[in-house]
C-alpha cells in the first residue's frame, strides 16, 4: 500500500506545467466574464452615487438657498410677518420652497384673503398677498380684530403689531350693530381709516346708534353708520371748514357734512324729547325697509333750534323721510319750516298759494 501511494503521488508531479496553465485560463476567463456581467450595474451604481454627491454638496452650498424675498400687496402686515407666516427666508432651500405648499400656509392665515409664490432667477422669491380689509379693533375680553365682511378674529401675540394702525371700537356691546358698522367701514379706504383713532357709540336724542369718530388730528365726525362714506372725503371738507373747533355732522342727503357744535356742547332742554330705542321704516305690508346691503333702515329725526328732537303737534318726532331707494331726504329749511308751523302733522305742510 505505501509503495502505491508514493507511485501515486510521482504520478501527480509529473502533470506538465501546460495543464496548469489551462486550468489558470479558465479561471481568468470565468473571473473576467463575471466581471463584465456585472459592470453594467457598477456603472449605474457609480453614476448614482457621483450624482447623490453632487446634489448633496450643491444642496449644502450657498448656492442653493434663496437670495432674496421680496413681498408685495401687504399693507397691514410686516414682510417679516409674512416670510415667518410662509417659512421662506434667505436661510431656505430654493428648490424646497413648493409655490402651492407655501400658498397654502399664507391663505389659512385669517388676515390673508388671497396668496401668490412664484421662483425666478437669481434665486428670488416673491410672494403677493390680498389682506383681508381690516375696519377696527375691540379691546374688551381678550380683544379682536374685525373685518369689513362683519367677521372677526382673536387678537393674539402674532397680530397685535397690526392694531396700532386700526381705528378702536368703543361701546359696541350690540354685535349687529358691530356688523353694521364694519360693513360700512368697508368701503372706506384704509388711508384714512389709519387715520381715525377711534369709533364710539354715542347716542343722540333723535339717533340712538350715532357714532362719534375721533381723528388722529383731534377732530371729530358724527354720523350714523349708515353715512360714514362720507369719510373718504374727510380731509377735503374739513380743510374747507372755517371753524376747526366744531364738528362735522354728517347726513345722507347727497352724503354731505356740515359744522356745527359737537354734541356735548349743545345745549340741552330738561323737556327735551328723547329717541331712546331704536326704530325702523316698515314698507306698505309691515316688512322693514332694507338698504342696498340688505340692512335694516334705522328712522333718523329732526331737531329744533336748541338741538332737541322736534315734535308734531301731538309730541311724536318729526322722522326724516326717505325715498325709494332709502335715502334721507332732508329739508333744508327745516328749522324754518318748523317755526312757521308747517310740521305740526309730522310732514311738511305748506300753504297752498290763494288764487
């Protein structure tokens, strides 16, 4: 047996170096067609790996934050409110700033109406908002901002910068009136609404729900909320008025104002008749008039010389008429037509000429 095993083992060492080589071939060839089986997707691995590399490094550079953001349409809010409101500032990822996303944000925000975003070059963003028309502000309880469509939102840390620039709600513990009044300062423009400090009620004999503007300049204007349009033309009229230490009234005749004493320097009679509640005009079927915003028609009455409500002859206040589309018609001669006697029915009765 062990002279076989080292016969056997003379047999293997005589194996020509030539098969060896042949074996050592085959190898190669099998290694080298794996390889090239395989370098298809070492290739595309390559590729994606240099890509993710070049976004990360492109991603982690100055080149790829936002340069600049510019705000338009904001009148009431700060561009640093709004950049905070939509998470956009120079420290954002441009391609990270999603137009629809950010638009989003900014319009459930109750003092945006509307939002636009848009990308440009230069690594720009800018953003349009329509703010919501702001009329007034209430500081009672926790405070709030009112809107010119009668809605109103909580004043809390993120919008109490804007109230500085809001007229002050005063006396307003009737919240229809509130909305009244907010509809009509809707169609005031905000450059003179930011120069009105505050809005009171002050009830007049004749007018229970008058309201008594303050102007930042110390002037004032007292009107019913149903002829506060007349604000818009503020400036132009009282720069015409020769006393500035007296009031403007204003009236619904061709929405015009006048000066006259304001209404805590008008004498009072002990007898005088006072309109304590409010009252409306009824059409021929009961129903109240509206107006064109579909507003009740409050009843406004006329006052005598002394400033008291005038009566007829039975001690009922004379109420200014309106015509058909709900718009006071005033006498101009009133107080001389009340003189003479020409209201004692409570409309004007003028002797009919002798033929």
């Amino acid at each position: 047996m062990e002279v076989k095993k080292n016969r056997l083992n003379a047999d293997f060492e005589k194996i020509p170096e030539a098969v060896e080589r042949i074996f050592k071939n085959k190898r190669l060839a099998a290694n080298l067609k794996l390889f090239r089986s395989r370098q298809p997707a070492l290739f595309n691995l390559a590729v994606i790996v240099a890509i993710l590399v070049i976004m990360v490094m492109y991603l982690l550079s100055p080149m790829s934050s936002v340069r600049a953001v510019s705000i338009d349409g904001a009148s009431y809010l700060s561009d640093d409110y709004i950049k905070k409101i939509a998470g956009v500032n120079t420290s954002s990822k441009l391609y990270f700033t999603v137009p629809v996303l950010v638009e989003r944000k900014l319009e459930v925000n109750p003092l945006i109406e509307d939002a636009k975003v848009s990308l440009n070059s230069g690594n720009t963003v800018t953003i349009t908002v329509k703010e919501k028309k702001l009329v007034g502000y209430q500081s009672e309880g926790s405070g709030s901002i009112w809107f010119g469509n009668g809605e109103q939102t909580t004043i809390d840390d993120s919008n109490r910068q804007i109230v500085a620039a809001l007229p002050k709600l005063i006396g307003f513990s009737d919240k229809e009136l509130l909305k009244k009044v907010s509809a009509a300062l809707n169609e005031i423009d905000d450059s003179i609404l930011q120069q009105i400090s505050t809005i009171s009620v002050y009830p007049l004999r004749y007018d229970a729900h008058a309201l008594l503007v303050h102007m930042r300049i110390g002037s004032y204007f007292v009107a019913s909320y149903s002829n506060l349009k007349i604000l818009n033309d503020y400036f132009t009229i009282y720069s015409q008025a020769t006393d500035k230490t007296k009031c403007l009234w204003g009236t619904s005749k061709d929405q015009v104002a006048y000066t006259a004493a304001c209404p805590w320097e008008q004498k009072e009679s002990d007898t005088a008749t006072a309109v304590t509640n409010v009252s409306y005009w009824y059409d021929a079927e009961g129903n109240v008039r509206t107006d064109t915003n579909g507003l009740p028609i409050e009843k406004h009455f006329y006052t005598d010389a002394e400033g008291n409500v005038a009566v007829d002859a039975n001690g009922n206040p004379i109420a200014i008429p309106i015509d058909d589309k709900g718009i006071e018609v005033i006498d101009d001669k009133f107080q001389e037509n009340y003189a003479a006697g020409y209201y004692t029915t409570g409309v004007l009765n003028t002797p009919t000429p002798a033929q």
